[in-house]
C-alpha cells in the first residue's frame, strides 16, 4: 500500500462520511424485466440520499437514463476483467462504462458458490475496474460452518487481503465492502445486531490496518423494512446491501426513508 497523501486521503474520506446517510443498495439479482424496473422505479418515486441498484444487464442497459435522471446510482452485478475478446458470454468495462455506470458490484457470494468465482479473479477484477475509473462494492461472507466453528474472522480477513491486494492509496476513496454472512442471504434471517456490531468492528479494524482508511461498511443479508432501522443503528454500520427486499418499491422506500441522517 502507497503511503504517499494517505493523510490528505483519510481526511478527504471521514469528511465524505460525516453524518452521511445510509447507503441503500438493491441487488435485483435475475429479477426484472425492463418492464417490471420501470414500473418499480415509478412506485419508488423521487430518492435521496445514496441510493443504488444493481439492475441485471439488459435493464441496466435500457434503464441507465431513468436511473441517472433519479440520481440513483447504478452498475452491473458482475463483469469480465479484460477489455475485449473470444469470452463469449461475458461483458467487459468499456461497455458498462458506454452506460454511465458509475458502481459495480463484486465478489457477490453466489457467483463465488455457484459460478466458482475465485479471490485471484475478483482481485483482477477490482483492479481493472479502478483503473477504469469505478468505484466497486465488494461483497465478502463466511459460510454457517465457518461462523459456528469460529473461522469467520480468518476467512473474512484473508477475503479482504486477497480481493485487495495492489489496492493504491488514490483508489481507496473509490471501495465500499459488503459483509453479507452466507446463511443470512435469502434466509429471512438476518445476523443478530449483537453479531454485526462485532463483526462490523473486526472488519473495520481490518480495513483500516489494510488500507489506513475507514471504509464503508454495508450489511447485507435480510436487510428488511422492519430490522432496518435496528441494523442501521448498529456502530460500523454505514448501510445495507439488499435482495429480496428492493424487489419491492415500498419496501425499499421505507428502508430509504430510515436510512437518513440530516
Ligand atoms: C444479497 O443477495 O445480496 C442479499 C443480501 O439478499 P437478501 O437481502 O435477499 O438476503
């Protein structure tokens, strides 16, 4: 990691911070029509705050224009590292950069399980997409087994150390992680503040000896519009990671609406 302006960065970023907003993402994951995105975005009806949505690639494409004109944040849920070439299937930077896209999710933990994506390639990917000019979310999360067994703190740290590394002290204002525990993805469940509190001030702890910098640090994993307000409130917690819940406009207005500060 450059030492070089950390001090100057550090400032810059607790000054972006203070008494910010929650951050609100929705990851609409394989869910969406165009249809269905622009019947949603006129149910949710005018945002503040910083509000995000990562919208599956066609309605990404099509809706970039109506997210933008809501100053909603957008980006894909996943993209290739390289720029161009024989990857059939695949969608490169230079045309989610075509779209105005200005955040990209990664890491997310069902394309770690089900499309084996490694560290090693989201660590490609993170590079790549900063020295493009994004800022990325990355997701990580320890699995019910490495929770119980008490290796979530080992497998958490060696997440960020790998997806992080080469990180350059200009690019860091431009990460933001997500700690979505696996067994709260999907489950109706959620983490228990008790357990994001210390999860939260480990990650924290980590990122700041990784990075010298405090990052933000969103929840993921049955964020809703009733434990929203609690989870908000834990310390460490500086937003929300969401799936099932922002494929509901009035359930993420709401979560919007508990998610501000001024
Ligand atoms: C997710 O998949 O990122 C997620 C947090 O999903 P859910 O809110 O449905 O648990």
């Amino acid at each position: 990691m450059e030492q070089k302006n950390l001090d100057q960065i550090i400032r810059e970023t607790v000054a972006r911070y203070m008494n910010r907003s929650l951050i609100v993402a929705g990851n609409w994951k394989m869910n969406m029509t165009v249809r269905e995105g622009m019947e949603f975005l006129e149910k949710l009806g005018p945002v503040d705050g910083k509000v995000m949505i990562f919208p599956p690639y066609t309605t990404l494409a099509v809706l970039a224009g109506e997210f933008r004109k809501r100053g909603i944040i957008y980006g894909p849920q996943n993209f290739h590292y390289k720029e161009s070439g024989a990857y059939t299937g695949e969608i490169s930077l230079p045309m989610i950069k075509e779209l105005g896209c200005d955040c990209l999710l990664v890491g997310h933990s069902e394309r770690r399980s089900y499309y084996n994506e490694t560290d090693e390639e989201i660590q490609k990917k993170i590079q790549a997409a900063l020295k493009e000019g994004f800022s990325v979310m990355l997701c990580i999360g320890e699995n019910l087994e490495e929770r119980k067994s008490g290796q979530w703190k080992n497998v958490l740290r060696k997440q960020l150390e790998k997806d992080l590394e080469g990180l350059s002290t200009d690019r860091i204002p431009y990460i933001q992680i997500a700690y979505e525990p696996i067994w709260a993805i999907g489950t109706g469940v959620s983490a228990s503040t008790e357990e994001i509190i210390e999860t939260h001030r480990y990650l924290k702890a980590v990122l700041s000896e990784l990075t010298g910098s405090d990052i933000p640090l969103l929840y993921g994993g049955s964020v809703n519009e009733k434990n929203a307000a609690d989870i908000g409130s834990c310390p460490g917690v500086d937003g929300f990671l969401i799936g099932g819940a922002s494929l509901k406009p009035e359930k993420f207005r709401k979560i919007i609406e508990v998610s501000k500060r001024e």
